[in-house]
C-alpha cells in the first residue's frame, strides 16, 4: 500500500475547464514533488516543494499551478490545459532535499493520476 | 539532453536466472543512484540505492553496481522470478537536492 495518496485516480477534462490534482502524506515528509510521465518516457520532475516552499520549477507552463498549503498536502491546479498535457501526473515525497549519507535520497511516489485532455 | 540512459527498451529471462538491468549516464555531478519499479497502473516503488562513493550495493536478490569512470550502473537480479517482472528506470540525484533524473526504462519479463 502506497503511504501517498493521490486523488483522482482518474480525470478528463476539456481545455476550458479548471480542474484540480490532489496529494497527500502522513509521513512526515517535508519535500513533496509533482512528476508528469508520458507513456513509453521516464517521469519528469515538474515542480519540488521543500517545507512548503517551491524549492524547483522545471519551467512548467503557467497552466500547471502547484500549490502546497501544508505539509501533508499538495496540490496541482489546473486550467486551459491542452490535449498534449495528457499524461500520468505522480506526485512523491521523501523525508528532505538536503545531501545526507544517512538520507538515501528514497522518493515514495503515489499511484498517479491519469489526466485526458480533450 | 538525456542526462540518464537505459539504452535496452525490453529483457527476457529464464526464471531462476540473472537479470542484468544496465543504466549509463552523463552528468559527473551525479553523486546518488536509484533504482525503482514500475508495475502498470501504479507510481514506481523504490528497490535500491548506491552512493557514489561505494561501488557496490547489495540487499537480498538484488544488487547494484557502480563504475564511476564509465559512468555506468548495473542492477543484478538473482535468481530472477516471475513477481519480478515490471519496468525499472535508474535515476540520479544532483547537488540541486531534490532532483532526481529518471532514464527511459527497461521492461523486465521473467518466464517460468
């Protein structure tokens, strides 16, 4: 059982609609992430939250907008997304950002959601 | 750029047999290796981690090698089992913390 849990699992939306991805922790992670992956490619860092602040923004498009209102949660808002955004969003926590031996750098990533832009 | 390779799409093996799963990358300032799994459907689950200043990992069935000069790790499976098939990416971190870069994949199938 995944200890991060995204919501949707599942989402199709038009590229009008404003739409919201939701993820969430309990274990006291305090670096959270969003990954997109396209069938057949390696995830894709999009954005790094460290203490709930945005720490990396992999030059996303203004569309995608992250969102972190505490330490648990993270969120990925979405609007005027085009049919090429369709993909599988991950998002993933790890205990912290900094370089430590004993840190072995482990991100535990949630299920994903499957995002269909129309 | 891809900063991390897998250049084999797919590996087929015997059951009981070695997996060799291979990863080549680029950026000398990667200094924390990964390996993780992927079933269909679900996020990639950490397998095992090396850092750059071992050159050799090991927990249970599987190891992990790295050859720092060639810049280049391998992942063993031993003995390989069917539960073992799904995809693996090796990733590498950076001095940016944080950043893990993920390679293509390689799609495992273990037959009985």
């Amino acid at each position: 059982d995944t200890e991060v849990t995204q919501t949707p699992k599942h989402l199709v939306m038009g590229m009008t609609n404003k739409k919201s991805l939701k993820c969430e922790q309990h274990m006291g992670h305090r670096a959270m992430y969003w990954y997109k992956q396209k069938a057949k490619k390696p995830p894709e860092l999009m954005f790094v939250y460290s203490y709930e602040k945005l720490s990396i923004n992999e030059s996303v498009p203004s569309r995608f907008s992250p969102e972190c209102p505490n330490s648990s949660l993270l969120n990925l808002h979405l609007h005027a997304l085009q049919p090429e955004d369709s993909a599988l969003y991950l998002c993933a926590s790890s205990r912290r950002l900094a370089k430590n031996p004993s840190n072995t750098g482990e991100l535990f990533f949630g299920e994903g959601s499957r995002l269909t832009v129309l | 750029d891809q900063q991390v390779k897998q250049n084999s799409p797919s590996l087929s093996v015997q059951e009981g047999r070695i997996s060799i799963l291979n990863c080549d990358y680029t950026n000398s300032m990667f200094d924390y290796f990964l390996w993780y799994k992927k079933y269909p459907a679900e996020g990639p689950t950490f397998l095992i981690s090396i850092s750059s200043i071992k050159d050799k990992n090991e927990d249970g069935r599987f190891t992990v090698f790295l050859n720092k000069s060639a810049k280049h790790l391998s992942l063993h499976i031993v003995p390989s089992q069917p539960g073992d098939s799904a995809v693996y990416f090796c990733a590498a971190s950076d001095d940016q913390g944080g950043k893990l870069i993920f390679g293509q994949g390689t799609e495992l199938s273990v037959k009985p």
